[in-house]
C-alpha cells in the first residue's frame, strides 16, 4: 500500500541550530502539505503545494521557515534558527484531488523537540 | 474566526458505544470528517458526511450533523480497545481545519 514518507522520524536539536524535515508523498499526488501539530492540539497547516507551486503559506513563519517542492515531487521544510516553541509534530500529507473533499493521506510525521 | 471544539477525554468500556461530540464554525464546508491518530502516527481519514446529509453509516461508525446547530457526532458502536486512539474532526471551507481532538480511552 503506498504511503507518505517522512525522515526524520525524531529530532532533537538545540535552539538556534537548523533542522530540515523531508517528505515523499504518495505517487501520483500533485498536492502536498505540511501541518504542525503541537501537543494536545490538532494539526495546523502550514504550507500547501500544488505540484511545485505554494497555493497557501498564510500560516508559515516565513522569517525562520522555509518549504519547497522544486520538482513537483518531494519536499523540503526548514527551520532556522530552531526555537523552544517550535517542538511539534511536523506533519506530511498529500492529496490526489487537491484536497477538496478533504481525504488526505498522512505520513507518521516528524517529531521535534528543541532544547 | 476558524475554530472547531471537541471535547478533551472519553472513557468507555469495551463492548460499550462511544460517542464524540464536535462544533464547528463554518456553516460553508462542503464536507465534514472525521480521522484518527493513533500513538506516533499520522492521521487517518475514518469517514466524512456530505454537508446535506444528516446521518451516515459505516459499520461500526455512525456520522451524525445538525448543520442548525453546527454540531458533528461520531458514534462507534461496540468499542473495541484496537479504537483507543485520538479523535479529530474537521471542517473544510477552503481547507481542512481540524479540531482540538478527543483522547478516546476503552477500558476492558
């Protein structure tokens, strides 16, 4: 069964230091997203890509965050500098039909803790 | 402003239904879903209802939508403990907005 494929699973890392979270989403899925999920919260949206295109990014703080997804295919989400409030869950998910009927299929995600 | 409150904990005994509540804010998602997070994974689409429906069935699990009152319920008939599990809800106006989640616990 295809799934979405996230590296890595967990990161520890100290404030100001840069970490990179990597996403593989399923064949065939031109949209792409990247959710934070804080502990005991439900998920956020982050970033949105249709193929390589950014279709929302109103939620991402663009001063230390950065996404891409050059080829279409797989993505790329950076912080840097890291900050203690940005332990999370780093989400991937992607969609065949661009998200309007709301079936996304996640990936395990990736865990930061920032020390 | 975008906001879906669920509550935070249920407790059931196995074999017992669950039932978990969700409001929601915008009266224009086309759908409403419902996905569950098990420990260290990702989330997983159980079922959604179409915004014109007011019940559906899927095996154990039955949707039902008051879109009067802008509320969202999802029963699961004979908890199992493999349910135990984090419970979203989520609205999609324009995209998808999950709730806080509920922290489903079955006792055996």
């Amino acid at each position: 069964e295809a799934e979405v494929a996230q590296s890595p699973r967990y990161k520890i890392t100290e404030k100001s230091q840069a970490v990179a979270f990597w996403c593989d989403p399923i064949s065939g899925h031109a949209t792409l997203y990247w959710y934070r999920q804080i502990l005991g919260q439900g998920p956020e949206l982050l970033v949105q890509f249709q193929d390589e295109s950014v279709v929302d990014d109103s939620q991402l703080p663009k001063d230390r965050f950065s996404a891409e997804r050059l080829k279409g295919v797989d993505s790329t989400l950076k912080i840097q500098p890291a900050e203690l409030g940005d332990s999370a869950m780093y989400l991937c998910a992607s969609s065949l039909l661009g998200g309007s009927t709301g079936e996304l299929f996640f990936g395990e995600g990736s865990r930061l803790t920032v020390l | 402003g975008e906001d879906v409150e669920q509550s935070l904990f249920l407790s059931v005994r196995e074999g017992d239904s669950s039932v978990i509540n969700c409001t929601y804010t915008d009266s224009s998602s086309t759908y409403l879903y419902w996905y569950k997070q098990e420990p260290g994974a990702g989330l997983q689409l159980l079922t959604y209802i179409f915004s014109n429906m007011d019940m559906k069935q899927d095996q154990r699990l039955t949707v039902l939508l008051n879109k009067k009152d802008k509320h969202l319920s999802l029963r699961i008939a004979d908890t199992q403990t493999g349910d135990s599990a984090i419970y979203f809800c989520a609205e999609h106006p324009n995209k998808l907005i999950f709730g806080t989640g509920t922290l489903l616990a079955v006792q055996p």
